[in-house]
C-alpha cells in the first residue's frame, strides 16, 4: 500500500495512492469506519490495514490528486528520531570514524510540514542545508525488540529532508555545537509524499536517493550503504524507549550535504530543494 493524508474541501482523510504520484482512494467514503489521521490509522492495526488495502479498487472512491492538497502522511506522531553518519560514503566525506553503534538525535512533530509548502527562511540561521533521508515508519509498540524481530514493527517507509541549520548545530563557540537547535527549528522535516509499506516497496537497503537544489544534483548515493540497517535501528532505540505507531526515524543522509563542500553551500530564499527516494517519492520545498 501507499497510504497518504489528504485535504479536500478543508477536511482531512486517508487515502490509498494509486500509484507513485497517482489518483487517491478516499479510504473514509469507501469504509466510513476508516479514521480520517494516519496515527489512528496505524493505532488501529494489522486488521483495519487489510481492509484498507482490499479498497484499492474501489474506483468509485478515486479523487484526482490535482484536486486535493497532499500533506504530511503523518503529523500527530509521539517522536521524530533521527540516525547521524549512518552512510558509509557520508562518513569518508568527513574523514570520520564509521559509528559502531547508532547515532540518535531528534526533531519534534512540530518540525513537519507538507511534501510541497513552501517554507520560510529562518532568521536565525544563515546557514541552511539539506539532507535526504529515507524515513523509517513505526507501525507496532516496539521496546526491547530484537534483531531478528525489528521488521514486524516496521509498517513503512517515507521520504524527509533533515534541514539543517549548521552554524548552530556545528560551529564552536557561542551558541554553536547544539544540534537540538540546529536540526528541530519550525519547518525542519519536509516529509512525504507517501508511506510506503514494506510488502510493496522491496528491499528498502537497495534503494537510489537524491537531493536537488534547483535542478542540480548534490546527493547521489544508495541505501545500501546504510551503516545501521532498519532491523539494528528498531532494535537499538527500543532498548531505551519504546517506539509507538507512528513515530518515525530518519535513517541518515549520504555525501554530498553543503556544509562539507569546498567552500561550502548553502540554501537561500528562492531555492527550490527536492529529496527523493526510489519507489518512494519526491519531497519538494520552496525556500521563501
């Protein structure tokens, strides 16, 4: 299934997307038992997921995606964790140490917005940089899980551009050096377009990723290499927290970021970014 959250006529709804880009099934008018947020949604589990995907051809359902605005697919989540220098080819940019366990930080719910806002430059920063991110998407509690068991907590995957403000994650001195403030300000995680669940999607550590920032390629790697896979990721943060439905966890960004360019890079009002993850989607953001 591709589950995504749509607005039409100033409501919300879940829908089953017909395809990468495609026409959305209104999964609230073919089952009206169906919950209008994806949380609910994934809350209610396994059972009410098969229903939704036996709807897949109800074509009496279908709205046309130029005929509704696509949000986040999730948004009310309980945590937004985030997985650094989690790309073999990412550390070697640095010159750095390839991690022996997880690295975890977060962003907040707060931090999310839609696949296609246009967000506004933060005066607190002047230096903006992206990251693309397959995004992992917790579909069960999950605490103390082991390796071999991760996968069954695992509902889907998405998309997200971990923004970053890198004078305030990585600059010493004054201020400098604090990544809560550097990775969570408003509009940090552009996320979506859809939750793509782990039957249709295939092997998610074979998979290209990207980052554009006005047409021009700046990230070009693959998830294979990953340095902590989803399987030792559910199964190392569920050691000091239990993940709920919902909650997501970007897996990390590959070369090719601003702030290791020589000189380095940055994003500027008018900027257009796109990240995107194969079999996934395409996360588009305007810089206003």
């Amino acid at each position: 299934m591709r589950i995504v959250q749509f607005l039409q006529n100033d409501s919300r709804y879940v829908g089953l997307e017909l395809g990468q880009d495609g026409d959305i099934v209104n999964l609230s008018s073919a089952d009206s038992s169906m919950p209008s947020d994806t949380r609910s949604f994934l809350e209610a589990g396994p059972e009410l997921w098969e229903t939704a995907k036996s709807l897949s051809n109800r074509s009496d359902c279908i709205v046309k995606r130029e005929n509704v605005k696509i949000l986040a697919p999730i948004t009310s989540c309980d945590k937004v964790l985030c997985i650094g220098m989690n790309y073999k080819d990412h550390c070697e940019e640095q010159n750095a140490p390839v991690p022996v366990q997880p690295v975890i930080f977060n962003k907040f719910p707060s931090c999310i917005i839609s696949p296609y806002d246009t967000m506004t430059y933060p005066t607190e920063t002047k230096c903006l940089d992206w990251e693309v991110e397959m995004t992992i998407v917790v579909g069960r509690e999950a605490k103390n899980v082991k390796v071999e068991d991760a996968m069954q907590y695992v509902f889907g995957y998405t998309v997200a551009n971990d923004i970053s403000a890198r004078d305030w994650q990585l600059t010493p001195g004054l201020n400098g050096g604090q990544w809560l403030i550097g990775k969570a300000m408003d509009e940090f995680c552009p996320l979506g377009p859809a939750i793509v669940t782990t039957d249709e999607l295939g092997d998610p550590h074979n998979l290209g990723l990207r980052c554009r920032l006005n047409g021009i390629i700046k990230q070009d790697s693959n998830t294979n290499q990953l340095v902590h896979k989803t399987q030792q990721i559910i199964s190392y943060v569920s050691r000091f927290m239990t993940l709920k439905p919902g909650d997501l966890i970007l897996t990390g960004t590959p070369p090719g970021v601003g702030c290791f360019r020589k000189p380095p890079e940055y994003m500027k009002a008018g900027d257009v970014v796109e990240v995107e993850v194969d079999g996934i989607g395409k996360v588009v953001t305007k810089i206003a």
